[in-house]
C-alpha cells in the first residue's frame, strides 16, 4: 500500500518491487492516488510491466463508495476511528474521509486475491487501508513501514495499526527510538531493513564509463531544503584555483529557474549544466563520471539518501550534510565527506581536498565496498521475505491455537 506508484521521487519503492517480483514474489501495489501522469514512462524505464498496479480514479472512488455502503458496521468502525485519531487535526480527518472510499476498494481487491501479507509501504495514509485489513480480513498478516517523514507527520492513526501488524520495519537505526515512541511497540521489535540500491544494474550501466576530470554532480528535487543554493556557491568559489571544473545538476523542481539565476550572478553558468529530470540510467551515467557526489541537503526527514549510496557505488567521493544517521551510510574521512549545513565554504574545501589529492587514495573503492556490503537491494529484498514469511508462519500458528477445538464442547 502506498500513495502513489510509481512517482519520480520514489526510486527505492521501485527498486524494492522490482527486485521482489525478480526473487518469484506474487506482488501488487495499490495506490491511493490517481496514476502520475508520468507513470507509463516510469514503468519502462524502472522495468515495472510484470507488476500489478492500481490506481485511485472516479470509478475506484464509486466502487469504493458502494463497497463501504455494503459494509455499513466497518464502516462505522473506520469513521469511528478516524474521528478518534484525528481528533484536533482537521485536514488529516478531512483527508482521510476523502481517501476512505479508496481504502474500501482497495480491501475488496485484497479480499479477492487474499495474499499473505500485506505492507503498508509508508505508515501516514496508507494505514487506512492497514485498519481495514485487519478488521475485515484478520487472517491476512500486515506489515508497516515508517519512514523519517511518517514520523514527522505523525498520522494518528499510525499508533493502532502499528500495534496490531505482525512486522514493524524502518529504514535506518536513526528511527528506531521515534519509531518506538510513536507506536509505543519496543525498540528489539522493530526491524531495520535499509533501503537498498540495485547493484547489478548499476554495475551494469556504469561498466566502461571513465570519470570525467573535476566533474561534480548533484542530484534531487529542487527546492529549498536541498540545499542546491549552497552547491552552487561552493562550486562558484573553485573557480580560480580548477577552472576546468563542472557541475552537474540533476532533478527538477520549483527552484530550477532561482538556481539559474544564482549561477548566472555567480558567473558560473557557462560550467554548470540542468538536464532536469532524466531517467535512472542517466543518473547512474552521470554518477560514474563524477569525481565528487556532492549533496547539501537541510531537509529534516533526509535520511540515508539513496542517491549517495549510488554515488558511492559509482566511486564517486561523496560529501555530504550531517543529515540524521548519516553515519549509518558514510563514516567521515573514511568512506566520504561531512561538512556542516549551511556551510558552503566547507563544502568547497573538501571539493579541493578531493581535486588536490589530499583524501585517502582508497576512499572511493572503500566507498563502493561498503555500499555493496550492506545497501545492495539483492540482499535488503531477502530481508523483507525472511521477516514476512517468519511473520505469516506465526500469525497462522496463533490463529490455529486461537481458533476453537472442532467438535469440543462448552462447559
């Protein structure tokens, strides 16, 4: 369960289906939105056709509608309890009311192909469709992401379906006391499966490509919280001592024309270049040219990006912001770079260190090691299984001991 698949700022939750579906894994994905209007596109280049989709719509929302109608008492149920969760926070009650007709579709789809489990891939929205499940189809196991961003937004629903799934998963050791004091589940039951990069396929695109001397590549949406502002003014302040550098700057965004604008009063434009959004094979093109990776974000809810992992798959040398558990992914001085947010002239002089030669020589293939080690999606996706099959296995076994003896008799 998700809000909406594929999207363009959702790489992992593709890479994570894909590699699922690879593995012999029976998967469908439910949004509650509408299809993006990019979703064709994505589909073929994330390599998506074999997956089942679906999406919110007018017709969904009248089945959904009509189905609900038929199921008056669950109904009450969820209203019951939205009403209850939401309580004080008007526009999740008024959103969630809006979605509900959507989450009774959705269940009707479940109802009829009955899986093992059922994920809810981000633990705000998408929960609706978790309560549901678990009311209606209790012998159907249910699984719960919670990401940086659910934890921030912190949907009151969240709590109640969290304690009732048989998995309870986040992304990275960092969410794991937010995750704990958010649900009131303990800390030893929540499981940290990272999100991980397609290696073999990244392998795969980036063979035989050669770094292009003093190439820098950003990449993400561009809006404030990026931090693309400070990119440009640390590539700006280079200039003198490596003008033959270049910056890349990947992703698109409501901020596109401002940053021109920076790189033109800084004089850098002619050395800086926007492709906007392009496909994935073009990112990873683009990170297996690069020298530096370089990503200044001060968004709150950045979190073991993922684009540094494949940065530093490409043995790109990394630098970074000191976003919340970085240190999961880039031990500084070791295997990247951490400077302060806010901080563009630190950024620049560990640009220099890297042009200069003054990081250790192994830092990139150290990098990559460490990426491939521990963020390579082939081995996070066996992870979901094992703790999925070992949750349906004891979900059934407890259901069995719970059910009445057939032919025993009451005393």
């Amino acid at each position: 369960m998700t809000m909406q698949f594929p999207a363009p700022s959702e790489t992992f939750a593709s890479n994570d289906v894909r590699e699922l579906t690879r593995l012999g894994v029976r998967i469908s994905v439910h949004g509650l939105l509408p299809e993006h209007r990019s979703a064709d596109r994505l589909i073929r280049e994330r390599r998506l056709e074999p997956v089942s989709i679906s999406h919110n719509g007018i017709r969904a929302t009248a089945r959904g509608v009509a189905r609900a109608l038929a199921q008056r008492r669950l109904l009450a149920e969820a209203i019951g309890w939205l009403l209850r969760s939401s309580a004080g926070r008007l526009v999740e009650l008024v959103r969630s009311l809006v979605l509900l007709p959507r989450a009774f579709d959705i269940l009707a789809e479940i109802g009829q192909s009955r899986p093992q489990v059922v994920h809810i891939y981000w633990g705000h929205y998408p929960a609706i469709v978790g309560f549901l499940v678990q009311r209606a189809l209790p012998e159907v196991a249910t699984s719960i992401s919670l990401a940086a961003y659910d934890l921030e937004m912190a949907f009151g629903g969240t709590r109640a379906v969290a304690r009732n799934s048989q998995v309870i998963r986040t992304l990275g050791r960092v969410n794991v006391p937010g995750v704990a004091a958010l649900t009131g589940v303990p800390p030893e039951q929540i499981e940290v499966i990272h999100d991980g990069v397609d290696i073999a396929f990244l392998e795969g695109v980036a063979a035989g490509r050669r770094k292009v001397a003093r190439r820098v590549v950003t990449a993400g949406r561009l809006i404030e919280s990026k931090g693309v502002d400070d990119v440009l003014a640390a590539f700006a302040t280079l200039g003198s001592r490596w003008p033959d550098a270049s910056l890349v700057i990947l992703g698109d965004g409501p901020e596109r024309e401002r940053l021109r604008a920076q790189a033109a009063r800084l004089g850098i434009e002619d050395r800086v270049s926007f492709p906007g959004h392009v496909s994935q094979e073009r990112v990873i093109e683009e990170l297996a040219a690069a020298e530096v990776f370089l990503l200044l974000s001060r968004k709150s809810s950045e979190r073991l990006p993922n684009v540094v992992k494949e940065g530093m798959a490409c043995r790109a040398v990394c630098i970074t912001t000191p976003t919340p558990g970085i240190d999961e992914l880039v031990v500084d001085g070791e295997t990247g770079l951490i400077v302060p947010m806010h901080a563009p002239e630190a950024a620049a002089q560990a640009i220099d260190d890297v042009f200069a030669g003054r990081v250790p020589a192994g830092m990139a293939d150290g990098a990559r090691e460490h990426v491939v080690r521990n963020f390579d999606m082939a081995h996070t996706s066996r992870e979901y299984l094992r703790v999925w099959r070992a949750a349906a296995d004891r979900h059934a076994a407890a259901r069995r001991a719970a059910a009445p003896v057939r032919g025993a008799r009451a005393t």
